[in-house]
C-alpha cells in the first residue's frame, strides 16, 4: 500500500526507493525528506502536483497526477496573463498563497481557473 496523502495524487512507494535523494533535491516545496533507508513524505500537504519528483525518480518509486495541482493552475494563469493572486480556491482561501500547501487548503488545491479532474 503507498504511502500517500489522500487529498492530492502524490504516491511514494517507499518499497521501490533507492534513496537516490533526487526527489529532495528537485521539489520546489520540500515535499520529500532524507531518510535512513529511503527517502520520507515529510511534508505531503505542501505538493502542488508540479510531476518534478516523479520525472526525477529512477526508480518509478513516485507517481503525481501532473497538471491538476495549483501549479498546473498556476502556469495555465500566468500564460493567459492572469494576476493568482485574485484566484479564489476551491477550498476558500483567496490566491495562491492559500491555495499552495497552505493550512487552508482541504480540497486539493483546486482553482476557479481550472476544472476539476474526476
């Protein structure tokens, strides 16, 4: 069973882990800690589904839905000239900065910028 964190699409089979470190150094968002004998979800809530561990990951140990997270958000609104910080979230914290790992955030990050996956 994955260790996961259910309200985003992050996976991390700790099975699989070589403990490369390479998922710790290419999160933006310290998502992933050094372990022992493998690398931790020391931080899950803060994933934005950006992909950059999985894409990273030799071993396939990590999968991430990419480009339903506020990242994917975040880029679509740059790219079409929009300002996040007036995004409202799904989870009712107004811009980004709610909507990006923080406390507030219990839906998975969703933007009115965005559909929903299902």
């Amino acid at each position: 069973m994955p260790d996961s964190y259910a309200e985003n699409t992050l996976r991390f089979y700790a099975e699989k882990c070589i403990n490369c470190r390479r998922c710790t150094e290419v999160c933006p968002h310290g998502v992933f800690a050094e372990g022992e004998k493998t690398a931790v979800l020391g931080n899950p809530r803060a994933c934005m589904e950006c992909g950059a561990c999985a894409k990273n990951c030799p071993v396939q140990a990590i999968s991430v839905q990419s480009g339903v997270g506020c990242a994917s958000a975040m880029i679509r609104a740059a790219l079409k000239g929009k300002d996040m910080d007036g995004a409202e979230c799904s989870c009712g914290g107004p811009g980004a900065s709610s909507c990006c790992g923080g406390e507030a955030c219990e839906e998975g990050c969703r933007t009115d910028s965005q559909e929903k996956a299902v």
